[in-house]
C-alpha cells in the first residue's frame, strides 16, 4: 500500500497544509516550522485555548511517532473577547481577514466601596452598644473579582478587626460600679422615708419630668403618704446590669411597707453614656385616669387635684384616691389596688400602691358605701314588686308582667325563683352618666293568679335590669326595660 504522503515528508506536507488553512493557523504553524512570515498582531490571550485539531493517522503507523514535531497548540477559532459582557462580539459569520487589529484592553472600573455602617449615637434616653448580635469583630477588606475578563475591585465586610471598640468592665470596675449604683438608690429611699421630694429628685432622671404630671411630687403628699404607710427597712438586694446594653442596670429593693414585706425593681440608667450621671428611672406605669371614663369628675390624690389623660408620676408608697364631687365613684380593684378610707376624714377611698403591678390599670368603679346603697335599694324594690297582688310589676321587663297575661289584679301572689333568689350585685358606672349604677343580672319570678274569666293561671315574670341614680341626692331606683 506504501507510505502515506505526510509520512514520507512530514514538514512538506505541513507545509502544505498550512498554507490552505486559516490565517490565524498559518501564523502557529510558521512558528513551528521555524519559517520567517510577516509580523502580525499578537493573539488576543485566552484563559482556556483549545489544542488544534490533529490529522487523522493510520493504525498501526510505519515510522515512529517521535520522528513526527509534535503540533503546538493554536488559538482557538473566535477566542473570548477582554469586555464586559454587555459588549460582547458575537462570532462572525466569514472567517477574519489575516491582518486584524489589536484590541485594547478596557480599564477595570472599579466598584463604589459601599459605605461602612454608621456607629450608633447616643438616643435621648439610651446608646445602643458597638457589637453585633453574633459577637463578632466587623472590618473591611478590598476583593477582586474576574467579570467577563475584567478585574472589578470593591470593598466588603469582614471579620477580625482587633482595633474595634469594646465596653466590656473589669471586675474591679464593675464592683465600683454595683456600689455606686446601690448607693444611689439607698439615697433615694432615704429621701422617700425623710418626705424630702426635692431631695428624691436628685436621684431622678430629669428627662423623666418631661411632658409628665408632676403635682405628686411634694413634700406634702410624700409625708401623707409615708403617715399612711411607712416606707422602713430599705435593703438593695442586688444590683443587675443589662448584658445588651450598658447603660442600663436593675435594681432589686426590699422594703417594709407598712409593716408589710414588699419588692419592687429599680431601672437605673446612664442618660450621659459615661461612666458617671447614673439615676433612677420613675416608674413609667403612671397614674393615669383617661378623659372617656373620668372627664368632670376630678380625682384627688391625697385632696390634690389631678388632671385626666395625663401620666401622674408618684413616688414608691400608697395613694389615696378619691372623687368629691361624686362619692359614690372610686376605682376597680385588683391586685394593687384596694378600697379603704380615707385617713383625714374616714371617707371611702381607693388604695394604689406604687408602682402598679404589671396587671394593674385605673378603671373606674363603685365605692364601697354605694355598693352597700345600691343593694339595699334594689333589694327593696324587689321586695315590693314581689308583694304586690297586682297584675302590673314595675320590675318586669315590658310586656312581660303577670297583667300581660291577663291576671285580675288582686289575684296575683309572687314569689322569687330559687334559681334567682341569691342576688350578688357588682354595679358599674354607666358612661356618660356618672350619677347611674348598673347592674347587668336576670331576675325571676313565679306567680299564680286568676286570670280573666275566672281561669286560674300562672307563669314567670322577668325582671329588667336594676338602675340606682345617686344624682338625686337619695338612691332612686328604675328597672331597665329589655326587649
């Protein structure tokens, strides 16, 4: 069969090959064979070029493979451009003319460094800390990033920068620190115990006055408040600090009130961010009676008038509240607040204690004696509805009287229902009618009567809903009629 023509003179045939190939690939094999061809434009560099194609070869082949110069590799046909890629040259639908021009390289624009996170300022009240909810240390760092061939640098986050601030305390600061705070607290009581508001005052933040009902602050009021229930026996138990925020701490204060064991919590607070101006915080669960329920009927504390919809500061110690104007009225009670009497004059009064609990809220509610007046006076009318022998009842609700039916008066005989026989009557106040109490509750009554025509009859008579008007001057009672 004899040899094929490449393997008798290879570099002839390559030659040969070479010039009927592309331009680009005359140009590598002109190097490869060491024949001197007109300068030309370097190739463009490519990350990635493609070895050429080798030609096919017989198997097995006659002369060894190391007689034939290994083929270097080529560009490969349409290499990448060096451009972004919104610039990209698609691949050209003819090959390219042999004399190309060299492109130029686009300058990496560089990316806009974002901008570092600003340090927390110091707000009125608090300065947030310089950590991360993590724990870690923030820095920056610059980062290169290959896009399309191009070289983009920008700066980003991260992690250990040693030069970051810390507000961590020493143990020695930090006990200088726990007895510098219980200090001020112990002479905040103090003051409290002595009634020297103004002195209590010093250990107050000031921003806490602001926009609040100061009126409580006196030494008139502390004293009557201290005669009522002695504040003794001050001890800070412990002295807390916030581990999220270091202007913040907590103070846990036993006392005797009254004879009477009783703990409250202390916030303290750095308003400066320093180390020094610690205060205490006043209690921001205020005294406050809101205008839909109190509007005309000025509370007292202690005889001094309070405004409605304001936040009533108040030292730690037992407020008496009442309503002059309308003696029947005082507040809920619940955990913290009471009913008792007044400690001037014997009248009825609500009993806050402060700070309020957790629980706790001024609502408005029924004094004790018109408690008393309010049940009697229902109980009355009770009794008389039920003793009369007439068809009608005042008592029962519309249309629904043993008349209704109709009962001969004088033939009718009533008596309670077991089921509605023990009455517990918790009035309320009726809203835009303080003089009115209200007791929403189901009274019922049997009766047995002879009715028209001779018939003997019976059945059950509803009562309405009791109302007692202490505007009058004396306890009027009315049954609200419910259809």
């Amino acid at each position: 069969m004899g040899d094929f023509p490449w393997q008798k003179d290879p570099d002839r045939e390559r030659r040969t090959w070479r010039r009927s190939g592309m331009p680009w690939q005359r140009d590598a094999e002109d190097d490869a064979l060491g024949e001197p061809e007109p300068p030309v434009a370097p190739a463009p560099e490519s990350q990635d070029p493609e070895p050429h194609e080798a030609a096919p070869q017989p198997d097995p082949p006659r002369e060894p493979a190391q007689e034939v110069p290994e083929a270097p590799q080529t560009p490969p046909a349409y290499p990448p451009e060096a451009a972004s890629p919104e610039h990209a040259v698609p691949a050209p639908a003819a090959p390219p003319q042999r004399e190309k021009k060299s492109r130029k390289k686009r300058a990496a624009r560089p990316m806009k460094p974002a901008s570092p996170a600003p340090r927390g300022a110091p707000a009125a009240k608090a300065t947030p800390t310089n950590k991360s909810s993590t724990g870690a240390k923030v820095g920056s760092g610059v980062v290169l990033v290959l896009v399309g061939g191009s070289v983009i640098t920008g700066i980003v986050n991260s992690l250990g920068d040693d030069d970051a601030p810390t507000y961590e305390r020493t143990a020695e600061e930090e006990g200088d620190l726990r007895q510098q705070l219980t200090d001020t607290v112990s002479g905040y009581f103090d003051a409290i115990m002595e009634a020297d508001a103004a002195r209590a005052l010093t250990y107050v933040d000031p921003s806490d006055l602001e926009d609040a009902d100061g009126s409580l602050l006196t030494d008139d009021v502390l004293a009557a408040a201290q005669d009522r229930a002695p504040i003794d026996e001050i001890t800070v138990a412990s002295v807390d600090f916030d581990p999220d925020y270091r202007f913040h701490a907590t103070a846990d204060v036993t006392y005797l009130l009254r004879g009477e064991d009783t703990t409250t919590a202390v916030d303290l607070w750095n308003h400066a961010s320093s180390d020094d101006g610690w205060s205490v915080r006043l209690d921001s669960r205020s005294m406050m009676f809101p205008s839909t329920m109190f509007e005309g009927l000025r509370p007292t504390v202690y005889g001094e008038p309070v405004e409605v919809d304001a936040q009533v500061l108040a030292f730690p110690g037992e407020y008496e509240v009442a309503f002059p104007d309308s003696p029947h009225l005082s507040l809920v009670t619940m955990p913290g607040i009471g009913a008792g009497t007044s400690s001037e004059d014997g009248s009825d009064v609500a009993v806050v204690t402060f700070p309020l609990g957790d629980d706790a809220y001024i609502d408005l509610g029924v004094s004790a004696s018109a408690q008393a007046a309010f049940t009697e006076a229902v109980m009355a009318s009770i009794d008389a509805c039920v003793s009369s022998a007439n068809g009608d009842s005042e008592c029962a609700r519309a249309g629904g009287s043993a008349a209704h039916d109709g009962a001969v008066d004088g033939t009718v005989a009533r008596h309670l229902d077991e089921e509605f026989s023990d009455l517990d009557f918790e009035p309320r106040p009726v809203m835009g009618d303080q003089d009115r109490l209200r007791e929403i509750t189901t009274v019922g009554a049997e009766y047995e009567a002879t009715c028209d025509g001779g018939v003997e009859c019976s059945g059950m008579e509803f009562f309405g809903y009791p109302n007692v008007d202490f505007g009058t001057g004396s306890a009027r009672v009315t049954w609200e009629s419910i259809d």
